[in-house]
C-alpha cells in the first residue's frame, strides 16, 4: 500500500476527523479498534474484511458483481454467478453461532449460497451446519410451494460456505496434510448416483495463512481460491504488495479499499459496526464457555452422585452379605452345639448300660 491509495498521514487523518465533526468519536473509540482504524486510513494495513460491513461494502454485488461472483467460484470450482443478494433475517433456525459475516445470495441458475465467516472456532460445528443447510433449504421449498405448479425439479443446490479465521484441532488433523479447502456432500456406499441438493464448503483460512508466503504461480485469473484467500486474509503492506504481485487483478480490490479513505464518516460507520459484532460476539462467545463449564460441572456432579449410589450399593451389599455370613456362622455354631450335646446324651446313655 502507498501514497498512490489515497491513503492519510497521522497529521492528514487528525485533521479530517476534525473536520468532519467526529474527533469526539474517533477519541472514544476502543483502543484496539482506534488503533486498527488509524492503520488502515494511514495505509498500514487493510480493510478487515472477514467483518460484515467491510465485506460487504467491498463485494457489494451492485457495484462490483464479478467479485462476489468470482469469489464463489474459486469456491464451489464451477463458474458462478450472483442474482442477488437475499435478507439472511426470519430463518426458521436460531442463528446463534459466533457469525462476523453472513450473507445470502441467489445464482444465476437459481440454486442458493450462504457465506458465513466464523471469527471463533464453536462446538459441535457439523450439527449447526447441517441446521444451516436445512434451513436454507427449508425457506426455498417454502417459497416454491406457494407456486400451485410447484415441482420437486424447482428445488436448486443449497450451498454452505463457511470461512473460518481461527479453526479447531479437528480442521489441523495430520491426516488432512494441511488441507483448508473442505467440499462435503451426500454419497450412497452403493454407488448409487442421486444428486443430493446439499453440499458444504468450509475454508480454514488459520490454516491457509500457514502457507501464504509459498510460492504460488502467478495467476491473472480471478477464480483462483488462493488469490481471493489472499485477499481476504491480506492484513499488512507486506501481505498486500505480496498478492499484488503473485495476482495482479487483486490490486484493483485494494484499490477500491484505499478509496474509502476519502468517506471517513462511512469508514467510522463500518468500524463502529465491526466492534458491535466483536463485542457481541465475544459476550456470546463468554457465555458459551461458561454455559460449557457448568454443563461440564453439572456432568460431573452427575457422575459423581452415580458413582456415590454405586458405592453405597457396594456397600449396602457387602453389609447384607457380612449379616448373612453372620447368621450363617451362628447357626452353624447352634448347629455344632446340638451335635455336642447329642453326643454327651449318647455316651451318658452308654454308661449307663
């Protein structure tokens, strides 16, 4: 990034925070996001683009529909094309995942896409995607059936995108040899060929930026997975002249970022926004820890009242089984005592003859 970007100095942006009336703000910010945003209108570094607002200022379909497009198809590994861009509100299922980014779109051949980026790794991940998927498919039949010649061949693809920043141990399995591109889809061990209307993809971009600096082929097109991946993660000057030179076409993106600089009150907007969903999230994320350790505890004490029930069982067994060898060793006694006392009888009456 540089002077050529339109961007500040920390002289120029003071002055323009100035001028637009929003010092007071710019003062108030948070101090990590004040920081964040002083980098980026000085050209430090980039845009946060796995934020909602700044995705979707940047891939906005009505200014730039090749790029959301194009960033699908690098996806899916088909060539794509976005329609429009769907309310991702009144879904049937509680979207209560730890979402920074969330949109809906329709393709050209009218099958549905929702991309999502998930800022931190949540628990059970294949159970919420699948509720995902369902839903999203669930408010296309719906739509449809409201058609009286509603056909089953209307329903389309249902395509899940999730971009995750930071991924669990799961997604950093030996096994997957540093794999970040994950496709997923309904398959029958008989080999019977139906085409199920589902299909995940999930972007491990943790995993991504381990390999960023390897050495990729120059590419001039813009469906190439690694050049978007480059851009999305891009954070630095380094990051930004790095991609620039290994995918040229990514400069007019960074190019489109610098401009904003120019719209201070939309970029405070958008941060302000950001640090809403930040802080959101990480309330949320807080209260899904503790709601796990409570769980956990709850389990816990769970089975440590069954274990105590075992034992006291144990217990309780052991003592019936000590009184029965009680009594079962005193009638042997009273039993031995009669003998005895048989005995003397018959050798007093042996005597006596």
């Amino acid at each position: 990034m540089n002077r050529e970007m339109n961007y500040l100095t920390t002289e120029e942006l003071e002055q323009t925070m100035q001028k637009t009336g929003m010092y007071a703000d710019y003062i108030r910010m948070d101090g990590t996001w004040k920081k964040r945003f002083e980098d980026y209108m000085t050209g430090r570094k980039t845009m946060p683009l796995t934020y909602d607002p700044f995705f979707k200022c940047i891939f906005n379909p009505d200014v730039h529909p090749e790029w959301l497009s194009n960033l699908l198809s690098a996806i899916i590994g088909e060539s794509v094309t976005v329609e429009d861009v769907l309310s991702s509100e009144n879904t049937a299922v509680s979207v209560d995942s730890l979402l920074v980014m969330d949109i809906v779109v329709r393709l050209g051949d009218g099958s549905l896409a929702n991309v999502e980026i998930q800022k931190i790794p949540y628990q059970f991940t294949a159970e919420r995607i699948s509720c995902y998927s369902s839903d999203l498919l669930l408010r296309e039949y719906t739509r449809l059936k409201q058609n009286k010649n509603f056909l089953y061949s209307d329903l389309k693809k249902v395509y899940t995108i999730v971009l995750y920043e930071k991924t669990s141990a799961t997604f950093k399995n030996e096994k997957l040899r540093g794999a970040y591109r994950h496709h997923g889809k309904t398959r029958f061990d008989t080999k019977l060929e139906l085409e199920l209307l589902q299909e995940y993809f999930l972007i491990s971009l943790d995993v991504f930026c381990e390999k960023r600096y390897t050495k990729y082929a120059t590419s001039l097109h813009m469906n190439d997975l690694n050049g978007w991946l480059s851009v999305l993660t891009a954070e630095t000057k380094e990051d930004v002249e790095q991609t620039i030179r290994e995918y040229p076409w990514s400069e007019a993106v960074f190019q489109e970022m610098s401009e904003y600089v120019k719209k201070p009150e939309e970029v405070m907007l958008m941060f302000s926004e950001a640090l809403k969903i930040a802080d959101k999230n990480t309330v949320k994320y807080m209260m899904d820890e503790l709601q796990e350790k409570l769980n956990q505890s709850e389990e816990e004490c769970r089975q440590e009242q069954v274990l105590r029930k075992q034992e006291e069982e144990k217990r309780k067994q052991a003592e019936e089984e000590r009184k029965q060898a009680e009594e079962s060793l005193q009638q042997s006694k009273e039993h031995e005592r009669k003998l005895e006392e048989e005995i003397v009888k018959l050798r007093a009456q042996l005597e006596n003859k």
